[in-house]
C-alpha cells in the first residue's frame, strides 16, 4: 500500500501554529487536560532477560514493542486458512536466525537504541535463548514478555484450564524465563470467548506480579476493540498504569484520536507501535494523532515503536530495521512542530515510566 505522504503545507501550518503559541508551544507539555503521570516508584526495576536494571542505568531509546524472534512455526499458525502453500517453501526469516537479527541489532544501536521489548512469547514461536544471545552479543538491553497472542495461534491450555490455573502458569513461567512484561496480547476483530478469558487472565498476572502489558488489536484499525479490551482491564481492578492498548496507530478512522484521548483518561497508556514503515500506509494520520494528543495534554501517555519484524526493511535490505521510529518517524514529528523535549518524553521517559515495576515481595 501507498504511503500517504504528510503534506508539506499541513505541516507548515501546523509549526506556524506552535510558533505563534509563544513561548510555551502549541505542543508543549503545559495543558490544563493533562493528566498528573505517576513517576517510577522507589525500588523499581526494568526486567531485561539478563538482569534488574534500574531505569536511569538505561540509555538511549526505549523501543516497547518490536519483534526479535519467532519459529517458522508463527508463519505456518498465521498463514490464512485456505491460502495456497508455495510450491518450493520460501526461505526461512531473518528473525529466525540470531546472527542476522544481531547484526540489525548492532546496526540500530549506532542510531541510539539502547532497550528492545520482544513481542512474542511462546505462541509465537519466540526462542528465549536466541533473546539472551542477541542481548549478551549486542550490549541491547532486551525485554522478554510472554502469555498469549491470539484464538489463532493459542495452545490447548488456554481452552482447557480454568482462569485461576493459567494464572498461576503465567506468573510461574514470567519468574522462571524473566519476562520483564506481558505482551503482545491480542484479538480478533470480533474478540473470541477465549480472548475474553485471556484478557481476563492476563489483568490478573499483571496484579499478581505487576509486570506492564501491552496488547494487539487488530491491524485493519479497530476503535471499538480497543475500548473492549480497556473495559476488560478497568472491570478486572487493574491499575491502568501497567495497561498499554497497542496498535491504536493503525486506527485511521478517528481522526480527532477520541479512543485514544478514552484510554489516557482511563489512565492507560497509548501505543503507537506501528509507526515509520517504509512499506506501511500513513504515517501522516499517524503524526496527526499525535498532535491531537499533545494538544490535549497527553504526551504523557503516548508509546511509539515499529513492531518491526519486516525482512524488506530491514537493513540488510537497505530499510531503517529496528531504528525505523528513531530515524524514519521522529523527524516528521519534528517537521510538524513536535519540540524536542517531548520527543525525548516519548522515547525515553514514558517507556521507562511504563517498564519500570516494584517487583512483589516473595
Ligand atoms: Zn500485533
């Protein structure tokens, strides 16, 4: 698909706007709507698969939600269901090879990222012993998450245990492989009575070992999912500050970002996880939103990364691999009059804000 290009007058427009704010910008963080953001709690760590950091130890950009890993066997769960398989199979991912994803890797961290959350958990065919290797070649700090994807690509358990024994299955398996967050947890357009189970189970692991969580809700930009899965979450008691709705940059019908502004005040956070994609439509409404946001005193609320797993660009392929936000997508928020401040709140802050957790007392 055909990326819309942010029109240069639009963008004009838009800085002219934050020029003639004054002093304090149009997109300042200065806003009477803004909501009081908790800061990081004493004691609290970021959880990579190598060891406990604390958050100021961690330098360079956060990325929350990318992807380092999957099995052969994520491709075969998500091919559709009648589509015809090729003739001669064709060759196997870059992500499933951890020379090739550290090479990206190292690539990317001369652009300044410093931290990664993988996406995937065992569903996925996630190997956690090629994140460890990629984090121990590399020097990335690497998050591990786990739990459960989607009705598609779920394992017999989720329909067969009761809610109380996938719990007690996640906290121990989130000890035992030190996820430092639960994530990517998705539904379908039409969310399947086992997602509401697991939605239901992942709101109470993330109470028991307050772990964050970041979800998926579907590619096609879907408003009402997304409120569905906060009602979820509000009704089971969590507190919102662990909760990221992702992928609310792919919703294209909103353009005043209502679902999204829903979610903040719900003390949720707000994941534009899919923005930069060379190959991907839109990132003009994408950068819109945003600014809606900002206006609205929100920054505080908003997550960006890529969700990046794409072999054409990556950069072996001459694309911006896993710098894709901070090389691709950063400038056109500077180009519409996004200050740098913020910016820095958006790749640094609030990632640390959202990954930093009080591990419970054991
Ligand atoms: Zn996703």
């Amino acid at each position: 698909m055909a990326d819309r290009k942010f029109s240069r007058r639009e963008a004009l427009g838009l800085f002219a706007g934050a020029v003639g704010a004054g002093a304090a910008g149009r997109w300042s963080t200065a806003s009477l709507m803004a909501q009081t953001p908790g800061a990081i709690p004493a004691g609290a760590i970021i959880r990579t698969i190598l060891k406990d950091v604390p958050p100021s130890a961690i330098n360079g950009h956060l990325l929350f939600h990318e992807h380092l890993s999957f099995g052969a066997v994520f491709f075969e769960k998500m091919r559709p269901a009648n589509a015809p398989r090729p003739a001669t199979p064709p060759p196997p991912s870059y992500i499933e090879s951890p020379e090739r994803v550290i090479e990206e890797v190292k690539a990317s961290m001369q652009q300044g990222i410093g931290l990664i959350v993988d996406g995937g958990h065992a569903d996925m065919g996630t190997n956690y012993e090629h994140l460890k290797l990629i984090s121990e070649r590399t020097g990335l700090h690497v998050i591990a998450s786990g739990g459960y994807y989607l009705q598609t690509t779920y394992p017999p358990e989720v329909a067969t245990q009761s809610e109380e024994q996938l719990v007690d299955g996640l906290v121990r398996d989130a000890a035992r492989q030190r996820w430092g967050a639960f994530g990517e947890i998705g539904s379908s357009p039409t969310m399947t009575n086992d997602e509401r189970k697991v939605f239901r189970v992942m709101a109470q692991a993330v109470k028991r070992t307050n772990l964050p969580l970041y979800s998926h809700t579907p590619h096609s930009g879907c408003k009402g999912c997304a409120i569905e899965q906060l009602d979820i979450f509000t009704k089971a008691g969590v507190d919102m500050n662990k909760i990221c709705i992702g992928h609310l940059s792919d919703i294209f019908d909103d353009p005043n970002a209502d679902t999204h502004k829903t979610i903040a005040r719900a003390g949720g956070w707000l994941g534009f996880d899919t923005v930069g994609h060379r190959l991907g439509p839109g990132d003009s409404v994408k950068v819109g939103m945003i600014l809606k946001l900002i206006e609205a005193g929100f920054e505080d609320r908003i997550l960006l990364a890529s969700d990046f797993a794409s072999e054409p660009e990556t950069k072996a392929n001459g694309g911006a691999g896993y710098s894709t936000v901070s090389t691709v997508f950063l400038p056109k928020l500077k180009y519409a009059g996004v200050k740098d401040a913020t910016i820095t709140k958006m790749m640094v802050d609030n990632p640390k804000r959202f990954l930093a957790f009080v591990p419970p007392k054991a």
